[in-house]
C-alpha cells in the first residue's frame, strides 16, 4: 500500500508542483552564420544553407529552470562559446580572395519560455509486483524562445598575435563622414527545441539546441563596403588598413577598391549552439500538515 500511494503521487495532477526548480551545467558546441567562409557557393540569405562545419568550436552554460505551469517553464542562461570564420576554407573565388577571417568569444545572458511537448512521469519506478501505478515516460520534450544580450569581440591574427578589430574602425567607423564604430554588446533572440532524459528523481540528461538571432551584423567585424584603405592607414594606421583589406593580390583589384562589396549589410549574422547537460531538481518537501486548533465551549 506505501509503495502505491508513493508511486501514484508521482503521476498525481498537481506532482509537478514539487519540482519547481533546476538547476543545470552543460557543456557542447558552438558555430557562426555569417559572411565569412562557408560553403563553395555565393552566400546564402538562409545561413543555415551556408554552415562551415569545421569550425564548431566548445561552449558551455550553466542555467536555472522554474517550472512556473504544468507544461511550460521559464528558463534563465549563461552561455560561453567560441567563434570563427575564414575564406580560407571556401573555394568560391570572390570569398577566397577577399582573404578574411576573425574569431571571437561569446558571452550571453539570455531568458527564454518553454512549451513542453510531452514532459517525463516517473510512474512506476521501483518496479514492484502489486503496486498500481502508470508505466514511466523519462523523456521530455520541449521548444522554446526567449531574449538575451551578448558580449562579442571579433580579433584577428597579426604579426603572429590576435588583434581586436572593432577598435581599428575596418570599414571606416570612426573616420569623419562615416558612422561611429559598432557596438560589442548587442541583443540576441534565442530559439530552438530540446529533450532531456530522466535519470533519477533529481537527476536528468538535457540537450538544447538554440538558433540564436541577433540584431548585430558585426559578430565577425564584416558588413558593408570597402573603405579607402589610404584614409584608413592615415586616420587608424597600419594594421587597421592591412586588416580591413587582405585580399589576394592576384585577384582583380576591383573586387577589393574602395566602394566594393566586401560584406552582406542584408543580413545579420547568427551563431547557434547545442549544450549536454546535468540537471538537478530542488525537490520541494511536502509540508507539515497543521494540527486542528482545539476550541473550548463554555456553557
């Protein structure tokens, strides 16, 4: 009968007031959509359709659950990741001879809402003959969507170190006439679905793979046009100008002069994620049932 009544609590309607919060670590990938690299094709308005799969690179969040309905969740997150890009790793001749390339950290705060699509009941856990309880569903599956803010800081390599490019003004930010230089705080919209695999009680296996919008098209320092190269070595100097225009000498020069299509300004860029982690549940403790107060009659 004890093992009854436990195993029924599980499936009861209200049970998953109980496991309100989680908390989680997770570790994973990271990859950028973008202008740089991709595929062997002219870029693609879909990024998706243009993901260099050599370049994911590790990530890592850390985050905090509250299950504030039966079926949906709002779910707070850290995330830390690197990314990159190259031409170096396309062959279409117009990205391979602009030459570009850059890496940056990212660092993200973002808070989404979750739907659950079907969520795990532990039903009959231990297994006992006699018992009378649902059979266990451990898996969970939900998508989600939310808003978060990011900290990005695209560098490249120079002289055998990397250099920060945002400050060197590369298309020109900075030099009168132009428009002032990006910002390295930007806003993203994280989407995307995820599943988790229950362990145990308190324990559970997650995987989350997010698509994250942003409202920034300099994650990898390349937007629009080419600027003066002169004005640019003049006005911010050397390594400015030879990081705004590395293109290949042997290509024709058109493709690199000033006013020439060295980004797509269309676009925004993206990156997108998938983290692995361990989840563990606050299980709330029932509470202690109040005694009845006594009343005394007086005649």
């Amino acid at each position: 009968m004890t093992f009854s009544g436990v195993s029924q609590h599980f499936n009861s309607q209200n049970n998953w007031r109980k496991y309100k919060h989680e908390i989680s670590v997770g570790t994973g990938i990271a990859n950028y959509m973008g202008d740089l690299g991709g595929l062997d094709t002219q870029g693609k308005e879909f990024f998706l359709f243009d993901l260099e799969f050599s370049q994911f690179k590790k990530s890592f969040a850390c985050s905090y659950r509250y299950n504030a309905f039966k079926n949906a969740s709002f779910h707070g997150k850290v995330f830390y990741g690197t990314v990159s890009g190259s031409d170096a790793l396309t062959r279409q001749p117009q990205r391979t001879a602009r030459n570009l390339s850059f890496k940056s950290n990212i660092i993200e705060c973002s808070a989404s809402y979750e739907y659950f699509i079907f969520k795990s009941k532990p039903g009959h856990l231990y297994h006992i003959k006699g018992t009378k309880a649902t059979n266990p569903n451990p898996l969970s599956l939900y998508v989600f969507a939310g808003v978060g803010g990011f900290y990005f800081n695209p560098k490249a390599e120079y002289n055998g170190s990397y250099v920060a490019l945002q400050p060197l003004g590369t298309e020109g930010q900075g030099i009168s006439g132009k428009s002032k230089k990006y910002s390295r705080i930007s806003v993203s919209i994280p989407t995307g679905m995820g599943m988790s695999l229950r362990l145990w009680l308190n324990f559970k296996l997650s995987m989350d793979m997010s698509y994250n919008f942003t409202f920034t098209d300099y994650l990898d320092d390349v937007s629009g046009l080419y600027f003066d190269n002169d004005q640019i070595r003049f006005f911010n100097g050397d390594a400015a100008a030879d990081l705004a225009n590395r293109a290949d000498p042997s290509a024709p020069s058109t493709w690199s002069q000033a006013g020439a299509i060295r980004g797509n300004s269309k676009n925004n860029d993206a990156f997108l994620s998938t983290v692995v982690s361990l989840t563990y549940t606050i299980m709330r403790k029932n509470p202690v049932p109040r005694r009845p107060k006594k009343h005394s009659f007086q005649n």
